[in-house]
C-alpha cells in the first residue's frame, strides 16, 4: 500500500506524539552551522524555554547549589558547572578527585578531567595529569586555548603551568598513610611489616560528574577524578575520555558517569546515553538501557555467579528540556541534584538489586 507524503508525515507525527517514533529532527539538528546569537533558540526563532536544572555525583551536592545559583543568574553552564566540581577538587577530604586524591601504586596523585561545552560544540582534556588540583580548568584550558581536545602527562602539566596554574603537592598525608597501608598489604612475603591488620584497605573509583542545563537550554557537562586507587602509573580513566566520562549534545542533552572507568570506556557509555535520549527516551530509560549496554559487555572473568557484573558504575544525565536522572548498576546509589526546589539527594534508579 502506497502512502503519500502527506499521510506518512501525518502519521510519523501522531506516532511521534505518542512515543513511539523519535522526533524527526530539525535542519538545524542535522548540523547546519547555528547563527551567531541565535544558541538556546528554537528552530523557527521563538527562544526556548526550559527548566534550569543541574546534576551530579552524590559528592557534587555542595556544588550543585553553586553551579545552579550561577546559572539561573546568567553565567555559562560550563563555567558554572566546573566551579561546581572546584569544591571537589580543592577538598583535601575527598579522596576521591584533585588535591587529597587517592595516588597511583607509586604514591603519585595522576589527575582525569573533561569538558564539553554544548553551545559552542566544543570539548577538553586531560590525562594523567600531575601537581595540578583542579584538572577541569586545564580541560577547559585545553578546550579554549589550543586547537586540541586532549593533553596528557608531562605535556599537560607543562602546558597547566604555561597557562599560569600552580603547581602543589596533591599527595596530603591521610592519602600518603592510605598508600602505604596498600603498599605494605600487597605481598605477605615482601619486606613491609604489616600493622594494624584490622584496617581496612581504601579503595576508590570515585570521581565527580556534574551536568548542566539552563533555562534557554544550554547544556555543559564535566568529569573530574584522580581515577582508580593505587592504579599503575599511566592508567588514563573513563573521566578525560569524551563520549565515556561525560558527553553534551546542546540539540539533546548531557550524561556523565563515575565508577569502574574501565568498563565505561568499553561500551562508550555516556555517547550511548545522549544518543538513547536523542531517540526519544527519557533520561531515566535512557540510562538504563546504557548500562544494560554496560552489563553485557563485561568480561566473564568480572562476573558474578548469577551473570552480573561485579563492579559499580553510576551515570547521570539532563535532558535539554530538564528532565534528569541518576541510574546505577546496583540498587542503593544515589545523585545530587539542584533546580527550583533546591539541592538535595535523590534515590537513582537502578539494574540489578543488591
Ligand atoms: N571513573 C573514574 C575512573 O575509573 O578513573
């Protein structure tokens, strides 16, 4: 049966309305390059209005607050949004991001940062950098100085400091007693004396993702960490990596994650997240269905006996119309999260129950 042109944009219409089809895009979403100007504005001109709305990781709940005071008064959500996650990285306590973080197996603190900014279609990084606490400035450094997107090691540390950071010793002292509470674990037949048997060793793969959309729709994302505890020298993250740590879209959303980087990187999961809401899925579906895409690209030797995965990832997402959502792996995570109401924890939604 032949359908005419008419009919068939008839029916996508309705079927779209309904949810069942995604929403053919505009021509300015098919890449035409958008105006001077005309950024947070919809395709016939009228200015989008939107919900401001910013989220993160449950450690971003101080930043949240400032990230979204600053947007609803005008700044730019990236720079909102780093200032955000500055808190993180600048507290000693946190051991799981910037200065205080937990260091690699040789006692060095090596640093992952990236950015994108939706309005301007750009992005930054860096990797593996050393005696810099705030790696999500340098990314945006990276991303608004030069004509790179990522910069690693020694050259991103000679470049931070080129660009007039500072640099400090991140190792503090409770991370160094931490290390070397690692260190002298490791081998029962090595020359350490174990101490205090009934401690318990520190681990983190935390970090801090933060996201950000604002009333006329303008979207920005950014993921800062020190990465996996004790990892070998060298080991780069899921958090510099764009499309894994985090991932913007202006024309669809934002999604970023914390947690086993190695397992992100594989399945490319925060692209897969915007790219599932792109379809039409709403935040919360969309990450579920990236981290089932997680699930079944793990390795046997880091499953379970029921098939699950044996590690924690968590992922958090905006939609550029305010919808957000926090989703793990395994039930009882939860995410920060600031709009209207004010910060506050919220449950996420989860794959698997503990
Ligand atoms: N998600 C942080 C890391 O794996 O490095």
């Amino acid at each position: 049966m032949s359908v005419s042109r008419r009919e068939f944009l008839e029916r996508s219409a309705a079927l779209t309305a309904a949810g069942f089809l995604p929403r053919v895009p505009s021509p300015d979403e098919l890449g035409r390059p958008i105006a001077a100007g005309a950024v947070g504005a919809s395709a016939i001109g009228v200015p989008f209005r939107g919900r401001p709305v910013v989220v993160s990781s449950a450690n971003g709940i101080r930043g949240v607050k400032v990230a979204y005071d600053q947007i609803t008064k005008g700044t730019d959500p990236l720079d909102a949004i780093i200032a955000g996650v500055n808190i993180q990285e600048l507290d000693p306590d946190d051991q799981s991001v910037g200065l205080g973080g937990l260091p690699n197996e040789e006692g060095i603190v090596q640093l992952d940062a990236s950015c994108m900014h939706g309005p301007t279609k750009r992005a930054g990084s860096v990797a593996g950098i050393e005696d810099i606490a705030t790696p999500s400035l340098v990314a945006k450094a990276v991303m608004d100085y030069t004509d790179h997107v990522m910069l690693a090691g020694a050259g991103a540390r000679k470049f931070a400091l080129a660009m007039g950071f500072k640099a400090q010793n991140l190792l503090t002292e409770k991370s160094r007693q931490d290390w070397m509470r690692w260190k002298s674990r490791l081998n029962a037949g090595d020359f350490w004396l174990d101490h205090n048997d009934d401690i318990k060793i520190k681990f983190t793969t935390g970090t801090i993702n933060m996201n950000a959309v604002t009333a006329t729709g303008d979207i920005a994302s950014v993921t800062t960490t020190s990465g996996m505890a004790y990892k070998i020298p060298g080991r780069i993250g899921d958090s510099p990596i764009i499309g894994a740590g985090q991932y913007c879209d202006n024309l669809v959303g934002a999604a970023g994650s914390t947690g086993r980087g190695e397992a992100n990187i594989k399945a490319c999961a925060s692209f897969l997240a915007v790219e599932f809401m792109r379809q039409g899925l709403a935040p919360e579906a969309a990450l579920i269905k990236t981290l089932e895409r997680v699930a079944a690209m793990t390795e046997p030797r880091l499953l379970d006996a029921n098939g699950r995965p044996k590690f924690d990832l968590e992922f958090y997402a905006v939609a550029k119309d305010g919808r957000y959502a926090g989703a793990t792996l395994y039930s009882g995570g939860r995410f920060a999260v600031c709009d209207e109401k004010g910060p506050r924890l919220e449950s996420a939604a989860f794959l698997f129950k503990r």
